[in-house]
C-alpha cells in the first residue's frame, strides 16, 4: 500500500496547477464533443466532471501503480510532486492513443443521443466542464477539495448556468451535496438518466444492474435507471447487494493500493455474475474496474442506445478490446 499523503499531494498539486488530477492539458483530456454540434447556449449545462474522459488515464497510471506496489520503488512515487508541472502535461499528451480514448468518448456521445432523443435542450461549453474535485474528497483532503470547489462554482455562477446535466455518480454528488455545502452555491443537479425518455416493447434483453455507491447508497436512486430500462423492453435482474446494500467496485481505493481494490473487484464480479446477464454500469470508474476483471460490462447509455435507440447500428469496440 502506497502512503496516502503522497497520493493525496500528488493530485492535490494537479488539481490545483491545471484543474483536473492527471495534470494534463485540459485539451488533451477532453475532446470527445468535437464535431457534435453542441450549442453553448443556455443556463442549461451538461457537466461530463471529465469523469468519462479520465478512465483511460486512470487505467494506465493505476496499473504503473500496482507493478510497483510493495517493490522497493514504491516509496518513490511521493516524488512526482517534485516533477515540473510542464513536464507532467507534455508526458499526458503521449500517456493516451486515440484507440484508448474512442470507447468512453463515445459513452458521452451516446449520452447527447440519448438526451436529443429525449427532446431535452441544453448546451455544452468545454471551457466549463470542470473536474468536480471529488477523489480529494474521498481521500480525505477536504481543504483542497474546498478550494477547488469554490473555484468551479464561481465560474459556472459567473456563467450564469442554473441545472447541471451530469454523467456520473462522483460528480453528481460533488454538485448536488457537496459543494453547496463547501462552496455556498446550489445548482439544479439533474443526472442524465433521469430526464432519458426511451419507449420500446418488451425485447427480450435482460440486465443486471451494477449500483455504484454514490448513486445507490448515497443519493438513493437506483430505482430511476431500473425505470428507464424497463420501459425500453429491458428486463432488470438484480443481484442480492445491490441498490442501497450495493458493493463497491474498488474504484478509491485504487490509487491507494491498486492489489486490494482488485480484490474488492473481483468480489463484486463474482456476486454480479450470478444472473448470467450481461452487467450494465453508471459509472465509468465501475464501469473500467468491473472491465479489469474480466466482467461483460458496459456502459448503461451505451447500452441503450446500441441495443434500443440504435439496434442497427455498427457496434463499435468493446471496451478493453
């Protein structure tokens, strides 16, 4: 296990020099809208937290990490905090192929599919979708998540945005419970599945939900994706531990010590596999962890909109293909 003070600095010191934890280019980290024809126009925002985009990243410095973990070298890692920062944006810009990249950038693709097809109007402005700060919160730093939420609240404020449409469960609950907490500023926090109208007869396809903590056991809504998916047909087939008795897919604890989170892993793999059904997810941090492990995961937005919204569609990669 790596000590976490110097996890916590290392991303405390990203955050704060370039506002998202890898300390990359903030162009380099986000370019899944390019060519959608956004508007950015509106007090309606869709806030990806740059949650989705991360994985990839998260993947390739997570498994650096667990080949060094409990080596001799491990105790060096603190010292990234040494590394220039120019530097560390340069090296982010060659951490990740445009392969690596595709499959989550078209999970948010496919999220905008699905939110056009719904009828629901909002904009996009990449110079505001900021990350939320939530892992500093996890790991405990709350001075340094305080700042930065205050950071990003006062610039979404500023902008004169009202509701957040967001993507996944740690930014959703950094928007909708944190910060106005810590920061004083209260948006209208809608999750995308939420305002998601997709009709379809029954189909035969069947489910099983993967809840991911946030959403399960923290903000209570398992119940909402469940309706969403039963109304496209789809049949839900739930494991005992899931809703609010939900299990952790290992996600935090990852940068900390990446051999126990793959135990904790493989665990929730094994209670999921029980349906025989293939295992959709809300999260892009479950979503990468339960794909680590061998799970048949994907995307619930990707899901819908290739098995329902566009059946016919060319399936693109699997992830972790």
């Amino acid at each position: 296990m790596y000590h976490p003070k110097s996890i916590i600095d290392l991303i405390a010191g990203n955050v704060r020099a370039t506002r998202n934890p890898f300390g990359a280019f903030p162009w380099a980290l986000n370019r899944w809208w390019k060519g959608m024809r956004l508007s950015r126009d509106g007090d309606t925002l869709l806030a990806t937290g740059l949650m989705v985009q991360s994985v990839p990243f998260i993947e390739k410095i997570t498994g650096h990490l667990e080949r060094l973990e409990e080596t001799r070298w491990a105790p060096y890692v603190g010292y990234g905090t040494w590394i220039p920062k120019k530097l560390v944006q340069v090296g982010s810009l060659f951490m990740v192929t445009p392969k690596e990249r595709a499959p989550y950038d078209r999970i948010l693709q496919d999220v905008v599919k699905l939110l056009r097809h719904s009828g629901i109007r909002f904009a996009y402005r990449p110079e505001l979708d900021f990350y939320s700060g939530i892992l500093l919160y996890d790991l405990g730093d709350e001075e340094a998540f305080s700042e930065h939420a205050r950071f990003v609240a006062g610039r979404l404020k500023r902008a004169g945005v009202k509701t957040l449409i967001t993507v996944d469960p740690h930014t959703t609950y950094a928007f909708k419970v944190l910060y106005p907490r810590v920061a004083g500023v209260s948006f209208n926090v809608r999750p995308y599945f939420e305002l998601v109208r997709l009709e379809a007869p029954p189909n035969g396809h069947r489910v099983t939900v993967h809840d991911p903590c946030f959403f399960g056991r923290y903000l209570k809504m398992s119940q909402v994706p469940r309706r969403v998916l039963r109304r496209a047909g789809v049949t839900v087939c739930d494991v005992q531990h899931s809703g609010t008795l939900t299990h952790c897919c290992g996600g935090p604890a990852e940068s900390v010590s990446p051999k126990l989170s793959r135990q904790i892993m493989e665990r929730r793999v094994a209670q999921l596999q029980k349906t025989e059904a293939p295992i959709v997810a809300m999260c892009p941090i479950c979503l990468g962890n339960l794909k680590k492990v061998g799970a048949d995961v994907q995307d619930f937005a990707s899901y819908l909109v290739q098995n329902i919204l566009e059946p016919s569609s060319v399936v693109p990669p699997r992830l972790g293909t």
